[in-house]
C-alpha cells in the first residue's frame, strides 16, 4: 500500500487520504523530532530529500550569485534558505579573538551560537578561528572594516574617491587593489580547506560613517561589483555565500541586486527584545521576497515568541560584541538559546 503521493509541489510527500503533507513539527532540527501530518505549505521543514540529501546541500536548487561557487558555499546557502521563515540561527560576533562573548553564553545557556563574527582586519588571526569554527560545526561570517585605499590600514572611517579607487593607475587603485589581494589569499587558504564563509563586506550601506557610502548608492554598487568580480573571476574565489548588509534605513539605491548577493540584511541596536518588524519589512522592501533575510548585526536580541507571532522571518542574528551580549539578561538568553526557534552550533548539519 503507498501511503503517499509522488509528493507536494513544494517538495513534502502527500498524504492521499487526507490531502495533508509531512511536517516536522516546530520546524525542529534535532535527532528525534517528530513527524507530524500538517496542511501543506512549502516551507523547509515539509521538504524532504530521499537520497541522502547531505546536510545542507542535498536536492536543494537555489542559485548562488557566483555560478562556480563550492560544494560547501551552496550547502550554506541552502542551509540558510532552509531555515527562512522556519528558524533564526544565532550568532555572536567576536572582539579581537577573544572568547569572552562565546564563555559568557555558553555560561549562562550551556548553548553556543551557530554563527561566529569575524573581521578580516584580524588576519590572519581570524582565518584560523573561522576555519576551527568551521570545523566545531559552526558558520564563520567575516565582515571588513576596509580601509580607505591609500589611507592607515583599516581605517574605515576614513575617505576615498570611489572614482579613483576603481580607476587602473591610481595610487587608489593600486592600495585597493593590494588590500583585496590580502583578503584573497586569506579567503583562498580557506576554500583550500573547503570552509565557507557568509562574507558581508561594506556593511552598513547606506550610512554615512564608512567611506563606501558616502558617494551614495550608485558609487556604492560600482564598488561591490569590482570586488564581487575581482573576488570571482580573477582570483577564483569560491567558497563565499555573498552577505549584502545594509544599515537600519535599508535604502535601494544601494542594493547590487540578486546577480551579486546571495542574502540580505540590516542592522540595527535597540535595548528591547521586540520582532523589528518594520526594518524586516524594509529589507524585504529592497531584496524582495526570494533571498533570505538577515540580522546582520544586532544590540538586544529578538524574543523568538515575537518572531513567531509576528512572523518576522530573520533567518539569523549577530549580536555585537562585549557589553552589547554580557549586559544582557542571563535569563533571556538562556530561555532564547534553548529555544526549539533558535538554532545553536550544535543543531547546525554538516555543511561539508
């Protein structure tokens, strides 16, 4: 007797006499979760793989931005697109390589964050660290607090003509382009170990405190495009799921569009735990309804029940660092890390 169809089109086996789908209930990600019959509705915890889809990866179809992307970068990807809507991953951005954030929590939940923040001004330091976080189970996301070309390294608060910087036989061009041959050999190193990386350079944009926004949009997305190309094309740089991280006004002027970005996000710091509904709705406004959408950066974290109640979909969050998380409730965050909406290191399935 077949006990189900050939399947919904959203990818969930049927049941022929009720018409209902297969679900996993509460979008749970652990060994054990039970399965339940639920009204079909697409989501990722009603997709099903019947040949050992692989973790992360699988059947899964979705586009990378960059056609040549690697096992692992689309496994990612999917992973994420798996959770949209279903999950929030958390995520904790480090300082300088210090535990202390990651001690702190795992204090007070006995839990550690799926995501660990990284900045490619601490190489090779935080190469290593993205690699053994890789490694543990865990996603490393590496954001750039870039220098100005022909400025102090890392000096983002610094300027730059946009103009020049992309123009062949600047002194601009040339300290940019020295910059992104560093970054290169650092992102190589871990696609040589087949470690992905959710990469969100020039965060923020739209802001005005960094000097990849200050030309305005237009400016903005001819500066993600040469690095997206240069990264892709001349380097053969693979293993990236590519992060678009606006500021807390999400502008559209400064999106690069689907071509170059794999997900988008905001971020935003506020000292209470609501959805930020509005500023999703924002994002959701410039990226549209097909990527996920993340928290890029965060103060207080979301309540999971509000995000659930108001179906605020941030597929992850990453709180910054030292007092934005050690000043947080011990409570809240032990019942939101041991929430089933929230996925922790842990829960993560092999993205390899």
């Amino acid at each position: 007797m077949r006990p189900w169809s050939d399947g919904d089109p959203g990818g969930a086996p049927r049941v022929l006499q009720s018409g209902l789908c297969l679900d996993v209930s509460g979008a749970a990600t652990a060994n054990g979760a039970p399965v339940v019959l639920w009204n079909c509705n697409g989501q990722g915890n009603q997709k099903w793989a019947f040949n050992g889809g692989g973790g992360g990866g699988g059947d899964c179809t979705v586009a990378t931005a960059d056609p040549n992307a690697t096992a692992q970068a689309r496994h990612l990807l999917c992973y994420l697109y798996s959770q949209y809507g279903n999950h929030i991953v958390s995520g904790q951005q480090e300082t300088n390589g210090s535990e202390n954030e990651f001690n702190f929590i795992y204090n007070n939940t006995g839990k550690v964050p799926a995501i660990r923040g990284l900045d490619m001004c601490d190489r090779p330091g935080a190469i290593d660290r993205a690699a053994a976080w890789w490694n543990a189970g865990g996603i490393p996301m590496i954001g750039w607090h870039v220098g100005a070309p022909g400025t102090s390294y890392c000096n983002y608060g610094g300027t730059a003509s946009i103009n020049n910087t992309l123009t062949p036989g600047t002194r601009e061009y040339a300290s940019y382009t020295a910059e992104l041959d560093a970054a290169a050999s650092q992102l190589l190193r871990l696609q040589s170990q087949n470690v992905a990386v959710l990469w969100r350079p020039y965060h923020e944009a739209g802001g005005t405190w960094f000097w990849w926004s200050k030309e305005g949009g237009a400016q903005y997305q001819r500066l993600w495009k040469f690095q997206f190309n240069y990264f892709v094309d001349v380097k053969g740089i693979h293993n990236l799921v590519w992060l678009w991280p606006a500021d807390g006004e999400p502008n559209s002027s400064f999106y690069p569009g689907k071509s170059y970005v794999d997900v988008g996000g905001a971020d935003t710091y506020v000292n209470d735990h609501g959805p930020l509904t509005s500023l999703f709705n924002s994002t959701r406004g410039v990226v549209g309804s097909t990527i996920p959408i993340t928290l890029h950066e965060n103060g207080a974290i979301p309540d999971p029940s509000q995000l659930q109640s108001t179906c605020a979909r941030w597929v992850m969050f990453s709180t910054w660092n030292s007092n934005w998380i050690t000043g947080q409730d011990p409570g809240f965050l032990r019942t939101t890390f041991n929430s089933a909406y929230v996925v922790t290191r842990d829960e993560v399935p092999s993205l390899r």
